[in-house]
C-alpha cells in the first residue's frame, strides 16, 4: 500500500501513471475507431459487430471496469497536476507567454483534457446509458445524428480529442522513457497521424450520417 502512496506522492510517479493509462486509452480509441467504422458499410454490419461484443460479455465487463479505472486515475492525477503547477508559478501575469517549442496541444492539455471529460459524460448518456428495448444502437447512433447540433457538438469534441491526443501519445513515450534523438521523431511522427485518424476517422461520422440521413 506504501508504493501507491509514494508513487502518488512524487512527481515522476504521477507522470509515469498518466502515460500508462493515457496510452490505455489510446488503445481503447483504436479499438473503438476500428469498430465504428462500420458503421460506414451500414446497419446490419454495425449491429452485427456491436452484438459480437456484447456475446463476450464477462469480458467485456471486465474491459469497462479497467477502462472506468484508469479513468478515475487519468483524470484525478491529471486535475493533482494541473493544480500543483498552477500553484507553483512564481506569478501569473495579465498575458501569458508561450515557453519557446511549446506547441498548441501541450498548452491546452488541461483544458482539453476537462472538455474531453464532459463529452465522455454526454456521449455514454448519448449511447450507452439508454433504453435499447425494441431498437438497435446503430438506429440509436443514426437517429442522434440526424440533429446538426448534436453532429456540430461531435465534430468540436474530435478536434479537442485529436489535439489531445497529439501531445499525449510522444509525451506519454517521453515520460517512460523513450526519449532517444533517433526515435522520437519517429513516436512525434506517430502521434501526429494517430491524433489525425481520431480527429478525422471520429469526427467525419457523425457528419456522414447526416449526409445519408
Ligand atoms: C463519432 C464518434 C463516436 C461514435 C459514433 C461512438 C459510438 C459509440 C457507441 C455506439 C457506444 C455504445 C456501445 C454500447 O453501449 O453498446 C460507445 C461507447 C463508448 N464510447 Fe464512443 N463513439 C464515438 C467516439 C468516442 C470517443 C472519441 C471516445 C473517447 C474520447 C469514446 C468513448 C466511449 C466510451 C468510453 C464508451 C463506453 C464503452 C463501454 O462501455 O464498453 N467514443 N461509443
């Protein structure tokens, strides 16, 4: 119990904790991205992948207990951090000054991070926590999207996911240690088209299924 304390407790630590479960999540969104898409090809191909999942459904649940896990981790240690760097500014000033090579999505991490919190909330109560007696979700999915306001929020939340991600994926590399010259333009390179393939392959959906609407 003591290594958890002091693994909270030093600054290391609580980086070293938001890589492991940032690239968690970066393995969900794939898997996730992989199976929405498709919804591209259409009803039944949609319904048939997302009753294939609920087929495995010991394991499943499993998978969402870890998932909500590392979330409570991600976001508590994140919201520690940001409070402890706030804190710690010897003074805030009126205008804030970019350090140099500090890029828009390393900047923002915090405050992305907040709004991403928000659409999971609003996306589960959107898909997940529904009445699904009588219907299917592709219908559920397809329906919500026949509102532009709806596809407009879905849109906004995948540019702020896709800037997420773009610093999280080479930090969280950096911060466990594989920060070597030769392979970090590799893993930056990586996190660009990662971050490009959320932001395009979840935010062009919603938009799709408008059009088709
Ligand atoms: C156009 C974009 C997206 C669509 C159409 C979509 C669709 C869905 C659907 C249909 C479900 C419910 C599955 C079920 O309960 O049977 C779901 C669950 C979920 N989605 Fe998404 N999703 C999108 C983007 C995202 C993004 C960007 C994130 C994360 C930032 C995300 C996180 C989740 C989570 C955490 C769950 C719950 C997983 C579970 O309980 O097994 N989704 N999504």
């Amino acid at each position: 119990m003591n290594w958890i304390v002091q693994t909270f407790a030093s600054s290391v630590g609580k980086k070293t904790m938001m890589a492991v479960t940032g690239l968690g999540f970066c393995l969900f969104l794939a898997a996730h991205l992989a199976g929405n898409l498709s919804l591209y090809v259409g009803r039944q191909t949609f319904n048939a992948y997302a009753e294939h999942l609920h087929s495995l459904e010991p394991l499943v649940k499993v998978m969402e207990a870890g998932l909500l896990f590392f979330a409570a981790v991600h976001v508590i240690t994140g919201l520690v951090l940001f409070y402890q760097n706030f804190t710690a500014r010897p003074s805030r000033y009126a205008v804030t000054r970019s350090a140099g090579g500090r890029s828009v999505g390393s900047r923002t991490m915090p405050y992305t991070g907040i709004l991403l919190l928000g659409f999971v909330v609003y996306h589960l109560l959107n898909f997940h926590f529904v009445d699904k007696t009588g219907t299917t979700i592709y219908d559920i999915v397809a329906a919500a999207f026949t509102d532009p306001v709806t596809v407009g929020l879905y849109v906004c939340a995948m540019i702020v996911a896709a800037f997420h991600v773009s610093h999280g994926f080479w930090s969280a590399f950096q911060t466990l240690g594989a920060n070597h010259p030769k392979y970090m333009p590799l893993i930056q390179g990586a996190g660009l088209v990662f971050s490009l393939l959320v932001g395009l392959g979840f935010g062009l959906l919603p938009v799709y299924l408008l059009a088709v609407s």
